[in-house]
C-alpha cells in the first residue's frame, strides 16, 4: 500500500490534547466533515448512473472510535431508500448497491470479458487530497483557537 502525502502535525496534537477529548472531537469532526462532504460530491459526479441507486448509496461519515480515534468515510453501496429492487442470492433486497465495487474497480464477466473499473472513488479522493493537505493544519488551527476561546 502507498504511503499519502504527510503533515507534520505535532503542535497540533498537543493544542487538542489540551483542549481535552470532547472539544478535541468536536475540531476534528467539523474539520473533517467539510472534506467528507467534498469528497462524497465528486463521487456522486464521477458515479455512472444508470437507474441513480449507486450514485444515492454514496454516504459520508465521520466515526470516532472507543479509544477517541476519528475516521473520515466515503462509502459505495448498501440499502438504497427507494431504489431498485434487486434479487441476489434468491432474496429480493430494495435497492442493494451491491455492484459499487465492481464499477470502481472492474470485473470480468462470465464470458471473460475483462470491463475496466471507473475508479470513481478515488478520483474524487484524488481531487480533494493536494487542497486538504495544504490547507489542513491551518484549519484546524483557526478550529482549535476557536474552541479555545468560546
């Protein structure tokens, strides 16, 4: 696996441990957020769209962890509200996006046919990484002096 782009953010570590774990969580989510939410609309315009079921499975989330570890996730796929029914397996789900990873990263159908992957994903990761590796440490800075004097 390839190793992204790297911040140097040591002060910053320090600044949120001193902020204490709910105010550090709460930097970290709207900071991040922001990037979730740019990231999950370039998915959705890079998406095919075929009934729309794969480009309204496209979610984002912000998770933090019991050991207070906060994650940023773009996902493909699973229940659609109002979707397509699709039968798999012999069950009929409503609207399973079950075929996200087929169109990002290719397949080869029975007949051998080798269909390419559309990468959809990680194009939109591509085109909000240079932006949010420039640009992150100040905003959480600006986020963390924020929280300091509210």
């Amino acid at each position: 696996m390839t190793q992204g782009p790297t911040v140097d953010a040591s002060g910053l570590i320090r600044a949120l441990r001193e902020l204490g774990a709910k105010r550090a969580k709460k930097v970290l989510r709207k900071v991040s957020s922001k990037y979730t939410k740019r990231i999950r609309a370039a998915a959705i315009r890079n998406a095919p769209e075929k009934t729309g079921d794969l480009r309204r499975g496209i979610r984002s989330k912000i998770k933090t962890s019991r050991e207070g570890h906060t994650r940023a996730l773009v996902t493909a796929g699973g229940a659609v509200p109002g979707g397509q029914k699709v039968n798999r397996g012999g069950k009929s789900r409503e609207g399973d996006t079950f075929y996200a990873s087929f169109q990002e990263y290719g397949f080869t159908d029975r007949g051998g046919k080798k269909h390419e992957g559309i990468n959809f994903l990680a194009d939109a990761l591509a085109s909000v990484e240079q932006d949010f590796t420039n640009n992150i440490v100040s905003e959480l800075d600006a986020e963390i002096k924020a929280q300091k004097d509210s």
